[in-house]
C-alpha cells in the first residue's frame, strides 16, 4: 500500500456468511484461493480452522485492520472505491479522506451497478495502487477478481460493507469488550435487525456446509 506492487494481489476475510457463499457462489470460493492472505473474520471461521487445521489460529477482524493501516498511514496513492449506496459511500470517502490524506481516491462508485461498469471504472484506472470493495456477497468477490486481472500493480482488497458503513457513520461499532470477546454478532443481530437472519439460519447452514466438507475429506482420505 506504500507504492505499487510489482503484481497485484488480493485480501480478503472469512466468516460464516462468505464461507456458506463460497459453497454456493463459484468466484467467492475463486477469489479466497486467488487471495495472499484471508483474515480469519468470524468466530466460526476460527472455530473451523482449528478443527481442520488442528491448531487454535488468531481472529483478524477486518474493520480493525482496515482502521490500523489507515492510522498507520498504509491507505495512500492511487485509490478506486466501491460500496455502498451512493449517499452512503460518498460520506465513507469523505472521513476516509480526512483520516488517510495521502489517498487519492482517483474513482468512487456506489455498489449496485452491473459488473461492465465497474469492469469499465477499472480499466480507467488501471493504474490504482490500491482498490477497496466493500460490497454483499457474491458481487465483491466478482469485482475483486476483475480488479486483480485489470489492476496488476494494485492491493485488491475486500474490506465489507459493514466497515465502509461505520465510516460512513450508517452502522454502529460494538462496544471493545463484545469485540475482544468476538461477540459483535450479538451486537449485530441487537441494532441490526436485518442481519438476524443471517445467524439464526446462517449458522446451521454453515455447519452443514462444515460436516459436509469433513465428511467428503474423509471420503478423499479413506481412498
């Protein structure tokens, strides 16, 4: 993020919402094997790294490393922006811009456009160091994909919607101590009623997907 790569790469995070994605969607799968490095975002994602990997690995929460590297002053350059509702992520680029001086925010778009604009928005700024989507799933992985084709020198990293929003001041951050203790989806599913679905049904869909997986990887072994 400090000067442009000599080739893109691609971040990304997992939780159990973009893993139950994964299954579905063909490019979210494509893109978290495209990516260099994928923060381990959810508390369930943690949980089915540690039984399949067997080793307790760290939680990296992506709002909290999108906040570092702009404290530590990473987010400069070149920068292409998609997300959110056009009102929304104009407020989003406004704070950013105020907390990350050294970004030039070169194109900002809001994330419900058809593919062929963004892939058009792209190959303007082919030149961007650093591109942030922060869409739904499967669309950002979609678009992040695109951006690493078209972007080769560029940082294609998916940051969620859910942190542009705080940004944007349309999304509340839970309280430090549910953060530490990975419960923001109490805090989630307290203040957003419309991600409520997303656990309680989510959830058990995400550990269905698990068993499933174990029990084809056993398959894979016993042969």
């Amino acid at each position: 993020m400090t000067s442009p790569l000599a080739t893109s790469a691609c971040l990304g995070y997992l939780n159990h919402h973009v893993y139950n994605q994964a299954v579905i969607h063909p490019p979210v799968a494509a893109f978290l094997q495209r990516c260099d490095a994928v923060c381990l975002d959810g508390i369930g994602a943690i949980i089915a790294a540690s039984l399949f990997g067997q080793a307790r690995l760290d939680r990296v929460v992506m709002y909290q490393l999108f906040d570092f590297s702009i404290a530590a002053g990473l987010v400069r350059g070149p920068v292409v922006l998609f997300g959110l509702g056009a009102e929304e992520i104009a407020r989003a680029t406004q704070e950013i811009r105020r907390a990350a001086p050294m970004a030039d925010f070169v194109a900002i778009h809001h994330g419900f456009d058809q593919d062929q604009e963004y892939r058009a928005i792209l190959r303007d700024h082919a030149d961007a160091s650093l591109v942030l989507i922060g869409m739904g799933s499967p669309q950002s992985e979609r678009i992040l994909l695109l951006a690493s084709e078209i972007c080769h020198r560029a940082l294609c990293w998916h940051v969620g919607g859910g942190t542009l929003k705080q940004w944007a001041g349309t999304k509340r951050r839970a309280p430090a101590v549910l953060a530490q203790l990975g419960l923001e989806w109490l805090h989630r599913m307290s203040f957003e009623p419309q991600t409520r679905t997303r656990y309680m049904t989510g959830f058990p869909l995400f550990v269905r997907h698990l068993l499933s997986a174990a029990t084809a990887s056993g398959d894979g072994r016993a042969e």
